[in-house]
C-alpha cells in the first residue's frame, strides 16, 4: 500500500511525467473538484487496514499544508453525519440538558488517523466508498474491491484477522 511517506521516500522529490497526470486525470476527472493547485505525482493504491491506524502528515509550516484525506461516497462528495450532542452548562449539574447538532465530516487531518474518524461517523462508513489522500502536490486514491464500502471491507477484515488469531493461537 502507498502512503504519502512511502512515495516520498521512493520518488524523491521529482515530479511524475505529465503522461502520466493527464492520464490520472482523465481517469479520476471528479478529482479536479478537490485540486487547489498544480499535481507533481499521482497514484491508485488497493487499501490494506494499516491506512486505519496511519497518521496524517503535518506539515512545519501551516495547516493548509497538511495531508488530508477524504472519505468519499459512490457520488464522489465528502460523506457527513449529523450527531446531536447533549450537555449541561458548566458549573450547572442540575441544570436542564441543552441539545446541540454536530456535523461529523469525513476528512482527517492535522496528525490524526481514520480510526478516530470511522468511530464517529457509526454507520456512515458504509457509504464509503473511496479514500483520497492529499500531501502537498501528491495524490493518492485508495479503492476498495468493486462495489464494497469501507464498512463492509472493514467488517471482511476483521473476519480475517480474526481467523489469522485464531491460527495462531492453536500453532502454539
């Protein structure tokens, strides 16, 4: 699996051929609609869980620098969800309880990773169906297996990982 870390370190600091970001680009044109600038590398990557626990990158400078992913639904916009939060005042632990609705939007920046993230979203991950990353002028597309959200992909995973355990623990 790639990782803004990996490609840094594999590609150095040189750019991509065009060839190869035009065709990245007529491939993925929806892309274009979260391009600030100018591309110097771009990629697809098949997802491996170890993007789930993968920090984002943050950048010395500004926050604007920092990677961002996106999670993405089959329309190709950034997936939300409502969440109504319940407090008291501070200072107030009698007081009544005041409701608040809260957007959880599915982007993950500043060091964070997309376990934080897919704890909050709840059910939203099934509606994932694509992770694009963001590192200064790279991009990296992550794709699931046909037709499978990220939910569903992650519910498949921890069938193997529990399978993997399993076989483990009976070969000692």
């Amino acid at each position: 699996m790639k990782t803004q870390e990996k490609v840094e370190r594999e590609a150095g600091n040189y750019p991509m051929p065009s060839t190869k970001i035009n065709g990245f680009m007529e491939e993925f044109p929806w892309i274009r609609r979260y391009i600030a600038g100018a591309i110097d590398k771009a990629y697809v990557s098949v997802i491996e869980s170890e993007l789930l626990s993968y920090p984002t990158r943050k950048s010395m400078y500004s926050g604007e620098l920092d990677e961002k992913l996106l999670l993405l639904d089959k329309e190709k916009e950034v997936v939300c969800r409502k969440m109504l939060k319940k407090y008291r005042k501070k200072y107030h632990y009698f007081g009544p309880l005041i409701s608040e609705s809260e957007d959880i939007s599915g982007v993950v920046s500043h060091g964070n990773n997309l376990d934080s993230l897919i704890e909050k979203l709840g059910k939203v991950v099934y509606e994932v169906y694509w992770i694009v990353s963001f590192y200064r002028k790279t991009i990296i597309i992550y794709k699931f297996p046909k037709g499978v959200s990220l939910g569903e992909w992650m519910d498949s995973e921890a069938v193997k990982e529990k399978d993997n355990f399993k076989k483990e623990v009976e070969e000692i």
